[in-house]
C-alpha cells in the first residue's frame, strides 16, 4: 500500500522539469497575442464546467452503485427523471450559448485585417500614430521583409518599435505558407498571388521566435526568423544600420535570392527596386511574365479571344524551378519528373537525371523562360508588367488578385 502512495510522487520531478519550458503562447508580449490568449482562457474555462462536473459525476457513480455497495437503491425498471433531463439539457445549452457569443466578438474584434483600436488594455491607440507598414514575402526556406516607407529589406530578421502598431501585408513567391510570430500575434497564411494582412503591435522589447507554421517542403524545419521589439531610437539605429550595409535589393539579387535555399543568414539590404514587391505579388518577378493584375485587365473586358493565345507562355509560373535547374529537394518524380530519392522507381517510370531536359527557346533569357509570345490586339492593351493595377488602365495602386472578389 505505501508503494502504491509512493509511485505518484515520483512523477513531481518531471513537473519540476516543465516549469522550465517557455510557455510564449500563455506569456506573450503584444496586445492581439494577449487578447487571444484570454480568449483560449475563457474558452477553456467555460468548458470546463461541463467537462469537470461530468467527470465527477460519472466517478461518484461508478463508485456510489457499485455492485458490492449493497446500500445503494437498486432499480432495474427506471427509465426517466426530469430533474435529471432539466440538468443534462440546460447546463450544455448555456455552455454553448456563452461560447457561441464569445466567438462571435472575438472573431469580429481579433479580425486580422481589422486596424488596431488600442495599445493593450489600457492605452487606446493615439489618433495622429502612423502604423509601421511592412511587406512579407515567404520564400523557399526563408523570409524576405520589405520596409516600403523606410527603403530598405532583410532577410530572416524583422525589427518593430515598442507601442507603434504594424501593418503586415504578407504573400508568398513559391508554394502556400504561414507566417507566425507567437508571441505577436496568431498565424497568417502566405499564398501567391494574393495579399492577406496582420494587424499587431509588440508591447515590450525583446527577441522574439518568428516560424513558418505550414509545411512546404524539405527546408521548412529551418524557416524561422527574428522578430525585434526596439524602443524608437532602436529602431532608428536598426534601420541605419540596413541603409549601411551598401547592398541593393534589385530585380535580378532577388531572384537569385528566391531560389530554394536553407539556413540562410540575416541579410540586410540597404536599398529595393522600385514595385519589386508588387512583382512578387502579381507572379511577374521574372522578366517576361505576364502581371496578375494585367491578365485580371484582359478578363475584365471580355477577354482577348484567339488573340490571348499568344500570353500562355507568359502566364505559365510554376515550372520555374525546374527550367533553371534548382528545384527544390521536395519535388520528386510524381510532380518534377525527376529520379526518386528512394531507390525503388515507379512501376513503369526509368530513373532520369536530377534536372529536367529544357528545351532551347528563341527569345529566352537566362533564366530559361520563353518570353518570345506577346499580347496581341486586345492583350497588347494591358499595361506593362511593373507590380502594380489600376482602377482603370494606366493607375498604380498595388493589388492582390483574390482582392477583385471583396
């Protein structure tokens, strides 16, 4: 019997051990992150009412009507009580209720496209603040960041002052991703093409663990990045400290820059390409590609009929990889047509080589892209691919193609 006691007590050393795990989502340090955490508290906790009282109950009864308990009132011909119904129907009913209203003003207050209305609970957001705008593009396996108002870019590094709000405009060059800083804000997925937003603010300085929170190939373990929390003299300093590290982020750096790569150091760039961002975002970094936005033109006014043939070439993007000869290590036989990395080949499939025959092009570049179709008729009438769409022909409002469908 005293064993018996004794064996539980030997599991307090393991809860010793956990004390020392950071828990970031319980402990976080911004004001969305925080709200969501009160928002799993009370959500848990509202559960809870049922979850413990059913427990107990379902203990306290296997206990009180055991079979030696001969005490107990036995009744082999119950089959109803309306206390019982009352109790078993209401309680869960209220329960859901109460869950139901806090996800409904939760989901509306912590909308990730929603501007901030406050600092933290205490402080509202000042009317004449400028949130921080940056631009986040997920990349094979790392992350680029843009700062449009400050003319500089990095790599696997982002740093925000404490107290100002921050804008994400978040995308991705390859495959759908996820950019998540936990102890910012919840998860926001990346995808090509379109644009999703974050709205935050960080509430204390510090270095924080910034991840990529959906699997996208061989490199994803290592796609991670550190979010910077700086007073405003920090910061000040930080962006200096980018401006002088003398190196421009050009159109052809960043698709050297885009090729699939791991562990790739912090990287700070001094100076960006103008609408290089946009690029990215409509699909058309690559020279000769048609823009998202251009092709949306094209649709919006009835489409360019035979003529539109002569776009394909210039709509075609996810080959890119395999054309330049640096796909990924994810891709395999199934989607590349390259040799497996096991040794058993496919029923019917010959091993080929690790890069794919490309075919000669006239009028390509050096990135194997055949550029030699172009828009005739109506396509020639879309403006040329610089990253940006327009309300009508000729603007230059930057634009996500999933935003038509708002």
């Amino acid at each position: 019997m005293t064993v018996r006691i004794l064996r539980p007590l030997l599991l307090l050393p393991v809860f010793g051990l956990l004390s020392g795990c950071n828990m970031v989502l319980m402990q976080p340090s911004g004001d969305i992150a925080m709200r969501q955490r009160d928002l799993i508290l009370a959500s848990t906790g509202l559960m809870l009412l049922i979850i413990i009282p059913v427990i107990a109950a379902t203990l306290f009864f296997a206990w009180r009507y055991r079979a030696s308990n001969k005490a107990a009132t036995y009744d082999p011909d119950w089959h109803h009580s309306t206390h019982l119904e009352v109790l078993i129907w209401s309680a869960p009913l209220v329960i859901v209720i109460a869950l139901g209203a806090l996800t409904w003003i939760s989901t509306h207050t912590l909308d990730p496209y929603r501007p901030l209305s406050r600092l933290d609970a205490s402080r509202p957001l000042p009317k004449d603040v400028k949130p921080l705008v940056v631009e986040v593009v997920a990349l094979d396996w790392k992350w680029l960041f843009f700062y449009p108002d400050q003319g500089i870019a990095t790599v696997n590094e982002i740093a925000a002052p404490v107290d100002v709000p921050i804008t994400f405009k978040i995308t991705a060059a390859t495959v759908m991703n996820s950019f998540f800083i936990p102890a910012l804000a919840g998860q926001i997925y990346a995808m090509p093409g379109m644009e999703t937003k974050l709205h935050a603010v960080i509430n204390k300085p510090g270095t924080f663990e910034g991840m990529s929170a959906n699997y996208s190939g061989s490199g994803f373990s290592r796609m991670n990045f550190r979010f910077v929390g700086l007073d405003q003299a920090g910061f000040d300093a930080w962006v200096a400290k980018a401006k002088a590290a003398d190196k421009p982020l050009s159109r052809d750096a960043y698709l050297e820059l885009e090729r699939p790569s791991e562990r790739e150091p912090v990287t700070f760039y001094s100076s960006v390409d103008p609408g290089l961002y946009g690029r990215v975002l409509n699909m058309c970094a690559v020279p000769g590609k048609m823009c998202m936005h251009e092709m949306m033109a094209i649709d919006a006014k009835g489409g360019a009929g035979k003529d539109s043939h002569a776009n394909r070439a210039r709509l075609e993007y996810d080959n890119r990889y395999a054309e330049r000869g640096d796909e990924g290590n994810a891709a395999t036989v199934g989607g590349s047509g390259r040799s497996s990395h096991s040794p058993e080949q496919p029923q019917g499939m010959k091993p080929k080589s690790t890069a794919p025959e490309v075919k000669p092009h006239s009028g390509s570049d050096h990135s194997g892209h055949d550029h030699s179709g172009h828009a005739t008729g109506a396509g020639d009438a879309a403006p040329a691919g610089d990253g940006t769409k327009s309300d009508g022909p000729g603007g230059t409002d930057p634009v996500a193609p999933g935003q038509l469908n708002k």
